[in-house]
C-alpha cells in the first residue's frame, strides 16, 4: 500500500507506474483504493463508477475498470457534503460531520472488495488518501491505517520533496501515528525530485536513522505526467500560451469528469485554458467549454457570480462556439429543476437561455459507456454517460449526435451553441480532428490512447531507473 505525507503527493501516478512495471514483469496485478474523494469518475464495466485515477491505474495493468477496485467514492456536492457511492452505487448522500457513523459499515463492503481481488490476482496495489498523519480521523479510519491494518498489508510512505519539508513530512508521521501503525510502514520513498539526487544523500540516510525505516530511493519529476488522465481540476495542462485555436473552459467550483479535456490540451494547434474564478472570459477565445458539474444548479450560481452569464452572451453574440458537456449542457437552457431535491434544496433555477430546452433532475442515475455518431460530421465516436436529468425542448430536435438511432444532445438554430450528456468523446481521434476542422485547427497529435500508452510505459521505466521497484513488490505479502 503506498500512502502519503499529505493529499496530492503523487500517490496515483506512483501506484500507475508500480502497475505497469509489475504487468511488464508479467505479474497479474490490480489496483485497489479503499476510499476516494473526487468528482472525475469512470464508468465500470458492470455499469457503475470509481475514481478516474484507479481506471488509469487498472489501464495500467491491462485490465478494464472494475466497481471492487474502489469500493468507497465520495463526490463531494457542498463544502460540507457528499454523495457516497458504494461498489459503484449511489448510497446515500451525507454531511461530513455524519460520515464517520457509515463507516464501520462501510469498512466491511471495503474488505469484501479487496478480498475478491486478492482472489484473482498475484499482487495488490494499494493507494491510501489523504495522510495517515491527520490522527484526528484514525478513529474508525478506511482509508489509510485503518484499512492497512484490517487487511495486514504492508505500507510504503511517499514524501513529496517539491512541497519542501520533506524530512519533516516523513519523520512526522512517524512521531505523531500510534505504533502499532508505525509498525505497518515498511519503507518510505521520496517523490518529485528536481535536479541531481545525490544531493539529497545526507537527508535520506537522516531519514532511515530517524524513523528506522529502510529507503527504497528518490524519485525525479516526471515531466510527462501531464500526458496522462488528471483527476484533479488543478492537474490539468494549462496550454494557454501556444498559438491556435483558443478553447477556454469554465473551472466551476463543483467541477467533474473534466478528462473530456486531457485529448484537447496535447493538441499542438490547440490552446486550453482553465479559466479560474475571477476572471474575465477572453475576447478571443473561440470554443467555451462548459464542462460537467456535481452541483449543477449550485455552479450555475456560480458562473453567474463571475459574471460569465454576460461574457458568454457576449461570446455568443461575436459568433463564438459554445460546448455544453452533462452538468454544462443542462446550465445552457432555459430552466433547470430539481423538484426532489437531488442535488441541494428543491426549487429550479433560471438557466442561461442559449439552448431552447428544459432539464428535470431525476433520482436515477445513467451510467454507461456507449458508442455515438455525431451529427454535424459523421463521425463515429465512444463515449459515456455518467448524469441525472433529463433534458427536453425544441433544440433536441437538432441532436448533437445519435446513439443507436435515437437523437442525443441538442443545437441551437445557428449552430453556435451546442450540448451533449457525451463525456469522452475527444478521446476519438478521427471525432477530434473532425471536429476541432470545424473551428480552423488541424490535428496534428498522434492518436490519444496510444501517447497514453507510450507514457505509463515511460513512467514504469522511469520508476526502475531511480526506484528499488524489485524491493518494493517483494515487500508485498
């Protein structure tokens, strides 16, 4: 199991590359998170969904996604609450200060995952969250030690040297996690080196004396990690400085499976920016992607307290393209109702009027991956959906695209404005080209999955370069 010093120190991609490099020794490996936090989710082959992170992660082992390799995602709605899904299912919704009372209930759903894995494959990859340093949450804990120690499997703790303070990071833990649980760990690494690692000879022998921990080496930064799937937001490529066509997309508070937009930032004659909060849309821009959202009525509110309800207008109004996507799609009509209160308090709020249809929140959740063909081009393409609601109106009478013959998404009368429940769909790389013609670039990257390939193969050779990767899967029991 490899568990951090903190949130975001590059527990994924390390369990992606260990994946990888185990599937290249011809091991049958999986991986495994307990519990997950994050909005960009993927679609199981049984129809249901877990963290985008552990789909990357089981691409890397060769397999397709499965609901046991996260049993535990929460999809946070509010500051303090989130839709719990469970071996792929919604649950229940629940404020945070309730969570800890699910959790016993959950840790035995999380056993029974793991155990059905441990059942089909040779080695485990386990990621953690979070940090088993935050003591205050070890109490009927999941995620970190609590599951560890639950299901006797071996730690590994990841520091973050880019952060700074990584002694302290590691040694810290150490002081202040019970024993017991300090008796897990069996070796630490240090993640995101810049520059000669030799340098950090004397911290890293400090380190081992420190905690009694034996090192199993130092990371550099993999300058390619943008070129694989993000599942955070603030992970995404910002490509704003290239020359080309200028797609912006709204960072809305409550954004979801953002990876729509991995394809579009290695686009050579694309230019993505993420707009954050408090910024003016630019003038120049020639796509607006309004992307998925887990709140859609909160993020409408939202956009509308940055004012880009008026930039878009005024967008639309120079003869811009608009793409809404899920969440997105549904802010681009007249009105959009919540009447059981789905998402938040019940009522509806005023969409932004550039499509004509209306969308109704409804308790059943589609999922599913599905293949579409796209009306304006012709274009075949694969893509997901992964919702609640259901949109109606004149502009679905111009679909966006077709799923086994029945009309999907909807068109505005001139073309400028468009939207569709489709995620995924730039993954496709004769739909990309297709599309991205329309708005005068010309594709000039190689095909999307075979560059994400080619870099969980870098990131599996990086990690044998500078990692004791024989060391760390034999630590495994």
């Amino acid at each position: 199991m490899i568990q951090g010093t903190g949130s975001n120190v590059g527990k994924s991609l390390l369990v992606a590359g260990l994946c990888r490099a185990a599937r290249r020794r011809g091991l049958r490996v999986a991986p495994f998170k307990p519990q997950n936090m994050s909005n960009n989710a993927a679609v199981t082959v049984e129809g249901g969904e877990i963290g985008r992170a552990q789909a990357l992660q089981a691409r890397a082992c060769g397999l397709p996604p499965r609901v046991d390799m996260n049993p535990v995602l929460l999809k946070p709605e509010t500051d303090v609450g989130a839709q719990v899904v469970v071996q792929g299912q919604r649950l229940t919704t629940v404020a945070a200060r309730d969570y800890a009372a699910l959790k016993p209930r959950l840790l035995k759903r999380v056993l029974e995952s793991f155990a059905r894995l441990k059942d089909q494959y040779d080695v485990i990859l386990v990621e953690g969250a979070g940090s088993p340093a935050e003591v205050n949450l070890r109490s009927g804990d999941i995620a970190n030690m609590g599951f560890a120690r639950a299901a006797e499997v071996p730690v590994i703790l990841a520091g973050d040297i880019d952060r700074g303070g990584v002694i302290a990071q590691l040694v810290g833990t150490r002081a202040v996690i019970d024993p017991a649980d300090a008796d897990m760990i069996v070796g630490f690494l240090v993640n995101r080196f810049r520059g000669d690692p030799r340098l950090f000879d004397e911290g890293y022998r400090l380190i081992e004396k420190s905690t009694g921990w034996r090192g199993f080496g130092v990371l550099p930064h993999f300058a390619d990690a943008w070129r694989l799937p993000a599942e955070d937001a603030l992970d995404l490529a910002q490509t704003g400085g290239k020359d080309g066509v200028k797609v912006v997309c709204l960072t809305f508070s409550r954004i979801a499976n953002f990876d729509d937009l991995d394809p579009l930032a290695q686009e050579p004659g694309v230019a993505l920016t993420m707009l954050q909060p408090g910024r003016a849309l630019p003038g120049d821009c020639d796509l607006v992607i309004l992307p998925g959202s887990k709140s859609t009525r909160g993020d409408l509110d939202f956009l509308r307290a940055q004012g880009w309800d008026i930039d878009l207008t005024a967008h639309w109004r120079r003869g811009g393209k608009i793409l809404g996507i899920c969440g997105g799609y549904q802010m681009l009509g007249r009105v959009l109702r919540d009447p059981e209160g789905i998402e938040g308090p019940p009522g509806e709020t005023p969409g932004l009027g550039l499509l004509d249809i209306e969308t109704e929140i409804t308790p059943r959740k589609r999922l599913g991956e599905t293949v579409a063909i796209h009306a304006a081009s012709g274009r075949e393409f694969y893509g997901y959906e992964i919702h609640m609601g259901r949109s109606h109106g004149p502009d679905c009478g111009r679909p966006f695209a077709s799923v086994a013959g029945r009309p999907e998404g909807a068109v505005s009368p001139e073309g400028q404005v468009s939207g569709s429940y489709l995620h995924g769909m730039f993954r496709n790389d004769a739909f990309r080209a297709a599309y991205l013609e329309v708005l005068g670039a010309t594709s000039g990257s190689s095909s999307y999955d075979a560059t994400v390939e080619r870099t969980l193969d870098d990131l599996a050779e990086h990690m044998e370069a500078h990692l004791d990767v024989p060391a760390l899967l034999a630590a495994a029991r």
